[in-house]
C-alpha cells in the first residue's frame, strides 16, 4: 500500500509537471492542452499528490519497524514532503508557473531519490542496535530534524534564487517571449531568500553543535574525514559568509543570489554525487 502511494503520488506530481511547463513556455498559445494548463487542473493534481504523499508518509510513521530519519530513503521522503508542505502553504504567494517549474520537479528528485536509497543499502543514521535507544531516539530529535529542515530550506533558497535571477533579467530585457516569468516581485523573492537562508545557518548550527556534543558524549573523534560533517560544516561557513555579505557588506540582491545558487546548487550536488556514488545519504568515507 506504501509503494502504490507514493508511485501514485510521484505519477501526479510530474503530471502537474508538464501542466506547469505547458503554462510556463507556451502562454500566448491556444488550444485544448493549454485551456487544461490555465484551468483549476495544476493546483488540484498537486494537492491530490500532496494529500497522497502525506498518507504515505503516516503509513511509514506508523509502520512498527519505523526509527525516526533511520537511513537515508527515510530523510530524502521527509524532505520532499517538507518542500511540497512549505510550496503549499505559500502557495498564494509563489502560485507561478515559473516557481512551480523548478519546485515540483524537486520534490520528485527527492522522492525518486529515497526510492533509490531505499532499494539500495539503507543503513541507519544512528548505528543500530543504539538507534533503538532513547539516546538514538534523542540524536534524531536534535540533530536529524534540524538537518532535515536545513535540507529543506537550502533546497528552496535555490529555487528562489534562481527565480529571481531569472525574473531580474527578463525585466530588464523588457522584450515578450515564449518564455511567461510572470511572478512574485523582486522585493518579496530577496526577503523570501534572506529568511529561507537565516533558517538555513540556524538549522545547520544546530546540526553542527548536536553532532559535536553527541561525538563526544560517545567517545568518539569531533573531526573525522566524513562527508557529512564536511559538507555540514562547509556549508555553514559559506552561509555565514552569505549572510555577512547581505548584511555588513551589503551586497545587491542580484549578487547575494548569485552567490546564494552557487552555494546550494554546490551543496545539492555533492549530496547526491555522495548518494550515487556510496549507495547511502549521509556519513559515508568515500575517499578513504
């Protein structure tokens, strides 16, 4: 029953998939595909995926074998629902299709991607048997629910950002293409931006510092060659760096975006490069 949702769930988010893209590069176009894509059609199809992904979710969560955020396959699952939670609760005031574009194609990477991990050597976060501890149970609370919203937030910091790079430069060129940029305005994609990256460095702070006191509370080395603590704490400095150049060296909204893609996009990069590469999600030695 779980896998028949979240395929069904998956099958609707891409077909709300192509009804965005239909709406995004051909707006001036007529026909019967096009009446489909302006119609009510998009924001049903995506709520009834939506309402599927949640049942899967709660089928998961229910499942007695269930650790919370165990593996990999359960985190990239609880992040591609948080990204389509977040989507629909904004939803009045990201409603475009050139939002939609880059969103809902996420979420299905996500939940392709927990399909992938989930199919492969699904190992556990915390180590069992000490996962099935209160200390494990603990570990998940302070530390892989932070790195889960952290996850989140990054992901959609990019969305953002590359919205609005795209949107700044379709104004200032000023000429009406096949291409509709029709959306939020600058000043609410810069704000929307700072405070997804402000929740970001919060989130990974607390990864950061969860981990660290876990290390040592387990007797075991603070730095190692780890991919996760590597990307985790790279990630950090360069979203401090991100938020230090908005707010002491004021940067332009445009640059601070630019520089925003660049971080994230590197981010999301390694992570699935580490995903295909060691078969799992997080802590992985690949290079020893």
């Amino acid at each position: 029953m779980t896998h028949l949702l979240a395929v069904t769930s998956i099958a609707l988010y891409i077909v709300a998939t192509v009804l965005v893209l239909i709406q995004l590069w051909r707006p001036g176009r007529k026909g019967t595909m096009q009446r489909v894509a302006q119609s009510q059609l998009i924001p049903w199809t995506f709520y009834l995926a939506f309402g599927l992904h949640t049942a899967t979710i709660g089928f998961v969560f229910n499942d007695a074998r269930y650790l919370l955020l165990d593996n990999g396959a359960d985190y990239f699952l609880c992040v591609s629902w948080g990204l389509a939670g977040v989507f629909a609760f904004l939803q009045r005031r990201l409603n475009y299709p050139i939002v939609g574009a880059f969103v809902i194609p996420a979420i299905v990477l996500f939940m392709g991607s927990s399909s992938y991990l989930l199919h492969s050597s699904a190992t556990s976060l915390l180590n069992a048997p000490a996962a099935q501890t209160n200390e494990g149970l603990l570990l998940s609370l302070l530390h892989g629910i932070p790195a889960l919203v952290a996850v989140v937030s990054l992901a959609l910091a990019l969305v953002i950002s590359v919205v609005f790079l795209i949107v700044e430069y379709r104004l200032k060129q000023r000429g009406v293409g096949a291409l509709n940029v029709a959306g939020p305005n600058l000043q609410f994609l810069d704000l929307l931006n700072r405070q997804l990256v402000q929740v970001g460095f919060v989130a990974i702070s607390l990864v950061v510092l969860s981990g660290g006191l876990w290390a040592v509370s387990a007797q075991r080395p603070i730095f190692s060659l780890d991919t996760s603590l590597i990307s985790g704490l790279a990630t950090w400095i360069l979203l401090a760096f991100v938020l230090h150049a908005r707010l002491v060296l004021k940067w332009s909204p445009r640059q601070v975006s630019r520089l925003t893609v660049l971080i994230t996009g590197s981010f999301f990069l390694f992570l699935f490069v580490v995903m295909i590469w060691s078969g799992r999600l997080t802590h992985a030695s690949i290079w020893l």
